[in-house]
C-alpha cells in the first residue's frame, strides 16, 4: 500500500547494468548474491530478473531464503552459504547446492544420508584466513578420504576474502591459499569443476582472481563495497521516497520529539516525514541526517521516531502537504547515497538498505 506515499523505488535496469559491468570486467560468469532479501532490495523479483537475463546460479545466505525465492517461481539453481540441518537438506535437494563447511558438518550429513548423500551437490567452502567459517586446512586429508568414500558429489569450492574492501596484500594471502588447498584437493584425484572467490570489492579492484565465477553482492545494487576506492560505473538501484505529512513552524525556544533533544535558536519552519525507525530508517540519524526537499537538503531535528522524524525547511520556499521526499536517491542535483548516511549512522552502506523493513513497499521500475 502506498497510502503514506512511501515507498523504495528498485530500478532493474541498473541492476543488470551492474551485473553485466561485473560480468566484463572480471571476463567470467557472475553469482549474484541474494542474501537478506537482496540486501534489502527484495530477492524474489530479482532472482526472477537475473534468471531471465541468463544467470545459472544465484546464492543466498540460508536454505530457508532459497525456498522463499523457489516459492515465488523462480527455478534457477541455488547455492547455500550457511549451515542446513540434514532433515531440511533431505527436503529440499533438487535445485540446490550446499556447502560444506567443516569436518563435523560433514561428518554429521554422512551419519544422516549415508551412501544417499552422492544425490546431493555440494561446494566446499575452504578457510583461507577469515576463520569463520570454512574447512580448515589441517582436516583436507580427512575431507578428501570422506569424498573418496562416500562418492560425494563436490560441484565446487569456494573460500571468502576478509579485507579485499581494504586493497591491503592479505588477499594475495588469501587466494594463494585457495589455490594451494585446491591443487592438493585435484591432485588427490577429486575434480572440482567451479571455483569462485571474488566477493564484489575483489571482483571489481582484483580481477584477475576472479577464477569461474566471481559472487557479488552490494556491488549489483549499486553500492559502494570498498570506502578507499570508488567504482563510478555503479548505478544505484534502490530510492527511498517518502512524502511531507505536516509542515509546521517551531518558535524560538521550543524542542521538538521526544526527549527534547533539539531547541530552536529561533523560530524555523519544520516538515514531518512519516518515516521511522520501524521502516529501517535509523534513529542513530537523530539530529544528524538528512532529507532532499525541493532538491535540497533538510536537516532532521530532533529524534527519529517509530514512525515520523522532523526536518528544518529554512531554505525552501512554500512546502507543501504531499511534496516529494527523498531519503535515498536523487532530486534535481542533489543526491543522498547508502554511503552518506552509513557514514552518518556510523556503520556501512548495505546496513542501511537491508535494514528497510516489510513495511515500506517496494516498486519495481525499468528506466535508464
């Protein structure tokens, strides 16, 4: 329902411009990453949008946000970063590739499927040094014996960089680790026919690591994945736009929301924004955010509520009841990105859009 006029306007065509950017820089085939509801941009329409384009693999966090996506028509195959109990591997195999995490989580699929577990497809995931999760070098020995055994059917492998955000040498680190672990895994007579290591600050700032597939996520919603150095052919997908529900005018001496945070230094005209922190804007942009009005910039004052916040108007003339506002995106000149109030909220740009809530719709429009 639009009946406060806010909303988060995707824009599809500048996702597959992004995608299709990635896709030629890194000279291989992309798996876009759909986690957390596309980071908020929402992954059912999406994963219908990339598997239309071609796309033969996305990626999601957890099984349960594959089904959701499978639910909703889309049939492309998916694989599953985390950690799924065996029951609900033995629900859901066809369309699926798992990941194989560890020796115990290995261990524990062999104990439940026996000799069944050839039927499902996995990827392994190898620690390489973010140490969170992956196998651990010193278990390869005792995964390959286990392969051997049980005939399992390794798909690919994968590993995750910790600070390619960060341009620093541990990604080198990184990878030569990758490919070490990989040539024991194949020499031990085990084929792994994918092999992917590129989230999107690699893929755009170290192609030549990108292997058979690169794995971005942020960078297809137009955002930025590293804060040293900016990739300017991104387009923003996502506008978050939201209207003026009050224009009033706070006298000198008066505060404003709760808590009695901000007090005018003299009378000032104000417009309230139906849009709080239930809707994912963050309340730690209290008296620090920002607004685009007119295609200026409006600044909040006072707390962000549940379901309001209050900018000054000073510099606008005659605002209106129903007047166009944005919270992120672009009017007339001026632009408000993830970045800048991830900046603002102290945290990072796709903390801001995959914390939108259910409760602001989102619009799906295809314009250049």
């Amino acid at each position: 329902m639009l009946d406060r006029k806010t909303f988060a306007e995707i824009n599809i065509n500048n996702y597959i411009h992004n995608i299709n950017f990635i896709k030629n820089k890194t000279k291989t085939e992309v798996i876009p990453v759909l986690k957390a509801d596309a980071y908020g941009h929402g992954a059912t329409q999406l994963a219908k949008v990339v598997e239309n384009i071609g796309i033969k693999l996305i990626a999601v966090a957890f099984l349960g946000e594959g089904i959701n996506i499978k639910k909703n028509g889309v049939n492309i195959e998916t694989l599953v970063f985390n950690y799924a109990t065996p029951k609900s591997i033995k629900e859901n195999i066809d369309g699926y590739i798992y990941t194989i995490g560890s020796l115990e989580q290995l261990t524990e699929l062999i104990n439940f499927f026996g000799k069944n577990i050839k039927k499902i497809k996995f990827h392994l995931n190898i620690n390489t040094g973010m140490n969170r999760m992956g196998i651990d070098i010193y278990n390869l020995d005792k995964i390959i014996s286990l392969i051997k055994e049980y005939n399992i059917n390794i798909h690919g492998a994968y590993s995750h960089f910790a600070t390619a955000d960060n341009l620093d040498d541990f990604i080198k680190e990184q990878y030569n680790n990758f490919i070490s672990a990989i040539k024991y895994i194949e020499d031990s007579n085990i084929n792994i026919p994918v092999k992917h290591i590129c989230n999107s600050a690699a893929s755009l700032f170290f192609p030549e690591y990108s292997l058979d597939y690169v794995r971005p996520g942020i960078a297809t919603y137009g955002m930025q994945p590293s804060d040293i150095k900016i990739e300017k052919e991104l387009k923003p997908v996502l506008t978050w736009k939201s209207t003026v529900a009050r224009v009033g005018l706070l006298k000198k001496g008066e505060s404003v929301s709760y808590g009695r945070t901000y007090f005018a230094k003299e009378t000032i005209p104000t417009a309230t924004i139906p849009v709080g922190y239930a809707d994912g804007y963050f309340r730690q942009l209290s008296n620090k955010g920002y607004v685009l009005i007119q295609g200026k910039r409006c600044n909040i004052i006072g707390r962000v509520c549940m379901d309001q916040f209050v900018v000054e108007t000073t510099q606008l003339n005659n605002v209106k009841l129903g007047e166009e506002v944005i919270l992120i995106g672009k009017q007339k000149d001026n632009i408000i990105s993830a970045e800048n109030l991830a900046s603002l909220a102290g945290t990072i740009n796709y903390d801001i859009t995959s914390k939108i809530t259910k409760r602001v719709p989102r619009i799906y429009i295809e314009e250049e």
